[in-house]
C-alpha cells in the first residue's frame, strides 16, 4: 500500500515531459544547424593590402643593391662582350696590332646591326694597307684578343704583279649584350605612390634586373661565340696566305682576291 503523497502529481509530470521534449528539439535544431549551415562571415579578417602598403613592404633600397652587386658580377663575365663604348679602345689597340705587323691602319667603322635574341651583332669595316705577307700577321690579332669575332670578308688589292703592298679592306663582327630601353621599363611599373627617393630606387632596380638577364643570357651564349670564332680563326689563317702567295704572279696590270665566308678566289680584272 503507497504512502500518502509519494506519488508525482500528474500535472508536475506532464511539465517535465514537455520541458525535456523541448530540450531535445532545440538541441537537435542546433546540432542541424551545425553541422550543415556554412559558418559565419569573419568580420575581423584582414583586408587586402593596398598599392601603398605593398610597395612599403618591400625594400627596394636592398633590391637596388643586390640587384647593382649582381650586375657587377654579371658584367665581368663579359669578357667576350665589346661592351657599349668599348669601340674607342678597340681601335686603339688595333693600331697597335697594326704597328706590331708593319701595316699601316687606315679609316675604321662600326655598324651595329638587329638584335637576336639577346645578342647584337656589330660589323667593323677598316682598311689596311702593307706587304702581302704581313696581312696575316694583324688578321690573326682579331683572334688574340678577348673579344669574340668572326672575320667575314676581306678583299685584298695591289697596283701590280710585282708590288708587294696592298690595299686590304676587312669586315668583322663582333658580339655585345642587346641594349636595354629604359623609358618602356619605367612605364611597367605603377610607382606614383612612392616617394621620390624610394621612386629612384625602384627604377633602378628595375633596368639593372632587365640589364642582369640580358648578361646572363649573352654569357650563356658565350661558349657557342667562341666556338664559332675557333672555326673562323683556322678557316683564315689557312686560306688567306694560300690565296696571297698567288698575287705577285699575276701577269695582269691590276689584281686582288676576296675571300668571304668561306669562298676565296684570285680576282684579274679590275673593278
């Protein structure tokens, strides 16, 4: 028999079945909602950086000056170059050729020609003037000096069968890194929010990264350049005093001979 009062009003236990019922829903809903909602916008997210805040981040004092090391480095590779202004100490040092060989050097001429790729042909034309038998004695200083060169014509002419002295005139190419146009490189580059100084930077930086891939591509070039004026070197020296022994032995009032590429032949008309 129960004791009086011991038992759970009826009311009391119907609120407790709702109230937990209720527990269970709204913790269903939220576990619904959590596991397949997407989660909430970060409002606090950093926000992408601007032109300004870019530009400031980076050290474009320090890019200048590891950029400007490197190109110094890059540019004593170039022994092989005739480097932009390098053609006045060219000359100066054919002359000496020239009087090392007991010729006398006449007028010189430099043509620069397109670009290839990152290689620039310049064509030298320079008469010289002397006994046969020393032409080649200066044709073979183009070849001792740094400079990669390639001898492409010579044409050798005397005034008769028994003058030993000629007039050769010679064409000769010689190689540089392409030139680097600056004012299309400081259009690339958006800098109207940086400082004046840091704007000097910058724009140096700049033309030094083009001028440093334009080195290291000629440098990269450079054994293939060499290789080529090996070629040209053995194909003169081999041909050019094989075709002047033949001049003095001409019968005819005028004589030459041209060699060009790697053709040669005794010439006994004049021009």
């Amino acid at each position: 028999m129960a004791l009086a009062g011991s038992a759970t009003p009826r009311p009391v236990r119907l609120l407790w079945a709702v109230v937990c019922l209720s527990l269970v829903v709204v913790l269903g809903a939220l576990g619904f909602g959590a596991w397949h909602l997407p989660p909430p916008a970060d409002d606090e997210g950093p926000e992408e950086a601007s032109l300004e805040e870019r530009i400031e981040a980076i050290d474009v004092v320090r890019a200048s000056d590891v950029l400007s090391e490197r190109l110094s480095e890059a540019r004593s590779g170039l022994d092989a170059a005739l480097l932009p202004g390098g053609e006045e100490t060219l000359v100066q040092l054919l002359r000496l050729q020239a009087d090392a060989a007991s010729v006398q050097l006449g007028p010189v001429r430099f043509e620069p020609r397109s670009r290839d790729g990152f290689i620039q042909a310049v064509v030298l034309e320079l008469e010289v003037s002397g006994a046969y038998y020393d032409l080649p004695i200066f044709l073979d200083g183009f070849y001792r000096q740094r400079h990669a060169v390639e001898i492409r014509r010579i044409t050798i002419e005397a005034d008769g069968p028994l003058d030993v002295r000629v007039m050769s005139r010679v064409e000769v190419r010689l190689y540089r890194p392409v030139e680097i146009p600056a004012d299309g490189l400081r259009a690339t580059m958006p800098m109207g929010e940086l400082g004046a100084s840091d704007r000097g930077f910058a724009t140096t930086a700049l033309l030094d990264a083009a001028r440093l891939e334009a080195y290291e591509r000629f440098i990269e070039q450079v054994p293939e350049l060499r290789k080529r004026s090996s070629s040209n070197r053995r194909l003169v020296m081999r041909t050019i005093p094989r075709l002047i022994r033949k001049l003095p032995a001409s019968p005819m009032d005028w004589v030459g001979a041209t060699f060009e590429g790697g053709e040669a032949h005794l010439a006994t008309e004049a021009p």
